[in-house]
C-alpha cells in the first residue's frame, strides 16, 4: 500500500503499478506520462485535483473516485485483450479528453464503469464493447453523466463491434443511447424492440433488446 499527500507534484515520466495492494492518491498530482495499474487499487478520496496529461488505461485493476477531480487525456478499462477493470465512481468529478473513453476495448476484456454519484463529463462519444469479444458495461446509479458535442448530447455506444450493456437505475444521463447504429428512440418508437419476459419463478423477469439481440434495458 502506497500513499502520495502534500502539495502539487509533477511527475515527467510513465506511472506502472504492478502487482496487488492499493495505491491512494490523497494529494494533488500531474503526471504527464501514462498511468498503467496492473492489479490492485487506485484510490482517489480527497477534494483535489488528479491530472493525468497522457490517460489512464487499467489492466485487472481498479480505480475508486470519491472525491475531488480525475482528469485523463484518455480512459481504457481495461487496456488490451484478456484483462478485467472496474472504475467505480461514487463522487467527485471524472472529466475525459478528447479521445473516446473505451469501456471493454479488445479481444476478451471485460469493462465496467458504475457511477453512483459525482459527475461524469467523458466527451462526445463513449464506446462500450469497441472490438469484436470485447463486452463493456456501464451502469449508472446516481450522479450525472455527460457526454457533449458541442451543442448536442454525445454518444453512448453500446457494443460497437463486441458486446455492451447499459444500465440506468438512478441519476441523470444527459447522452445519445446508440445500440447496432440506432439510437433507442428510434428502436423503440419504430417497433423494433423485443420484449422477452420469464413467467413462473419468485420474480418475473423481462429483458429489453435490439433487433441485433444486444439488451436494451432489464428489470424484475
């Protein structure tokens, strides 16, 4: 367990952590190079800033945002194939760069981002399921999530070439949802939504999907 406090600090170099533990980062930092956790935690939960001038890609790791502001050049959970990240958000403020944040990107990773409070401003398009054998979820429990291009809402793409899921139980969502080239609205209104409901157990379950197969939104 490693532990950065104290004045702002800029760091001229590539940041790998590797290995298990948790490394928090309780102190205002600027790294121009890259940040590449390998395993554990990335704890952020103090009111301060966190720059991150290159990005952030995670490899069987996880970050926490709790408080204060995570900016990223870019955001890759996880980076590469055969790898699992998690970002979980419950405050503070995550804003992404220009470059498309990728949640499940190639062959075998598994993505997740859960935001439960904060804000979320990740730009104009985010990519859930980027790469064939990819799957991406995202599920929002509270907060706000943004995505902007210029005046109009940005994108949410779920599964993009692999498989995405989006969940929304909470929070305010302010994107475009996109699933197999549409947008919701139009899947829905158009009537090109299946309905698939389970009777006979303790709870009815119904799941909601594209024409494609891709779900759309589930509940009990």
């Amino acid at each position: 367990t490693s532990a950065h406090r104290g004045l702002a600090t800029t760091y001229h170099c590539r940041l790998v952590v590797n290995g298990g533990g948790t490394l928090w980062l309780n102190g205002p930092v600027d790294f121009e190079g890259n940040v590449y956790p390998r395993c554990g935690w990335l704890c952020m939960t103090s009111a301060v800033s966190r720059v991150f001038r290159n990005g952030v890609s995670l490899k069987n790791s996880r970050v926490w945002l709790a408080d204060g502001t995570f900016s990223s050049g870019f955001l890759r959970v996880p980076n590469g194939g055969n790898a699992l990240g998690l970002f979980r958000q419950t405050g503070g403020t995550l804003s992404n760069g220009s470059d498309a944040p990728r949640i499940g990107e190639s062959d075998k990773s598994y993505g997740w981002y859960v935001l439960e409070g904060g804000t979320a401003n990740l730009g104009s398009l985010i990519l859930m399921g980027e790469n064939p054998g990819s799957y991406g979820v995202i599920r929002q429990k509270g907060g706000l999530m943004k995505s902007y291009r210029s005046d109009a809402g940005g994108t949410l793409y779920i599964g993009q070439k692999g498989e995405g899921l989006f969940i929304q139980t909470g929070g305010t969502n302010y994107s475009y949802v996109v699933t197999g080239g549409q947008d919701l609205r139009t899947i829905i209104e158009t009537g090109k939504a299946r309905l698939g409901v389970e009777f006979g157990s303790t709870r009815i379950k119904a799941v909601l999907t594209d024409p494609a197969g891709n779900p759309i939104a589930q509940g009990a």
